[in-house]
C-alpha cells in the first residue's frame, strides 16, 4: 500500500480501536456493567456495546478485505469477508435482542411491575432497523449471488457494482444510526448536562465514542472508494475469467 493509504489505514485501525474500548468502558464501567433479562437496564448495555463491534468495526474491516488481502487469491477474501458479515449479522440480532428487552421488560420503579415501554418510536430506532434488515437482505443475496450456490459468472458481474454499493451505502446508514442512538442515549439518560448543567464522565466519553466512530467510518469510505486501492485480478484470475467469457460466448 502507499504511504497515503497507510496513513488513513493506521488512522482507521487507531479510531476503530478506540471506538470499541470507549463503549466498552462506558457501558461496562460507567453505568455499571451488563447482565441478561435478569437487569433490562443493563441488558441494554449490550445493544450499543454489540452494535459498535459488528456494526460499525467488523462491517468496517469487511468492506477492506478485498484491500488489505488484495495480493491473496480472492476464494481466501471472499471466505474472510463472508466470515466477518456473519458475525455481523449475529451482534446485530442480539444487540437488537438486548433492546427490545430492555423495553418490554422494563419495571416500573415506584411499583416494582413490569410496565414496557413502546418499542420503535425515534428516529434512531427507525434508520437502525432499516439498516438491519436491508443489511440482511444484502447478505442473503451476496451469499446465494456469490457463495451458495453460485450464480453465473455473467450474473456475478453485473450483480458485483450494485453489491459493492449497496454495501458501501448501508455502512453511511449504520453512521447515522449511530450518531442518533448517542445522541438519544445522552438525552435519556445523561442528566448531568440535561439537569445540572455541567460535564460528567458518562457524557464526555459517549461524545468521543461518536467522534472515533464517525472517524473510522470516514477513513472506511475513503480506503474503500478511492480507485487506486482497488484489488485487481491475479493472473490466474484474468485467465480463468477470460476462459470462462470464451465459454459463455460460444455456448450462446
């Protein structure tokens, strides 16, 4: 890789690294750690913590294996990506798992009674559902397309620019998704700057969690987007697929 493209790829892996051990010390340290359906308060804790990890860091470094393995044969990358969005999908579902928990079994503090709060009702809660399940419906498509079983080889190219967008969009989603659950988190619940007016730790870290993750998200679409890191067929690739177009062709 170039000089420039180390830079922004140590900037990305610093900021994505960060953002990860922030989280973790905010929803781990400072509002008291994590628990199942045995706490929803801290139940939720896993659904940023979750979120953060697949969503945003594993997403992230799934969309750059095709540039930092761009010399290895692409069976190698094409497994390894399908590896990291699996675990994606799996933090996904279970941070979403964690919140609707969270609300439906929420206990009323004067009563003791379960009492559940209603479930999608921000703005937050829309763009990260949708961001989910189009998510989802991209990796079902991208595994059948591309893994199993297997569309042609013409069918894969014109799928491929579409799937490579599509992906690179849903991450710009899960940016925002994530800029809004700060933000909603930090009105909920941060009362010392909604109350007393005043900085705490709580507040102070969820803002540089955000501002590491918007900065990681941005150095993603810069490596991902700019063409001079783009992999480029090995040898024995141009000649397979060049096999593959001669075949195609006289077959029609």
């Amino acid at each position: 890789m170039s000089t420039d493209s180390k830079l922004v790829r140590s900037c990305q892996e610093i900021s994505g690294a960060l953002s990860i051990l922030l989280v973790a010390v905010w929803m781990g340290g400072i509002e008291d750690g994590f628990a199942w359906t045995s706490d929803p308060e801290k139940e939720f804790h896993y659904h940023p913590t979750f979120m953060v990890m697949g969503m945003v860091f594993l997403f992230g470094e799934s969309l750059l294996v095709y540039r930092v393995f761009r010399h290895e044969r692409k069976k190698f990358s094409k497994t390894l990506h399908l590896i990291l969005h699996t675990l994606v999908l799996c933090l996904a579902l279970t941070a979403l798992k964690a919140v609707f928990d969270n609300h439906n079994l929420h206990v009323d503090p004067k009563t003791g009674e379960i009492d559940p709060l209603p479930n999608m009702m921000s703005l937050h809660s829309w763009i990260g559902m949708a961001t989910v399940v189009i998510f989802a419906a991209q990796y079902a498509g991208g595994f059948i397309t591309f893994f199993f079983p297997g569309l042609s080889m013409p069918t894969r190219a014109m799928v491929l620019p579409y799937h490579q967008v599509a992906g690179l969009g849903i991450f710009m989603m899960v940016s925002v998704a994530v800029a809004l659950g700060i933000s909603e988190r930090a009105a909920w619940k941060h009362t010392c700057w909604t109350q007393k007016r005043e900085w705490c730790a709580q507040h102070f870290v969820s803002n540089i969690s955000g501002l590491c993750i918007f900065l990681y998200s941005v150095c993603i679409i810069i490596l991902v987007a700019n063409p001079r890191w783009k992999r480029q067929p090995l040898p024995e690739e141009q000649s397979l697929q060049q096999l593959n177009t001669y075949t195609t062709t006289n077959v029609e």
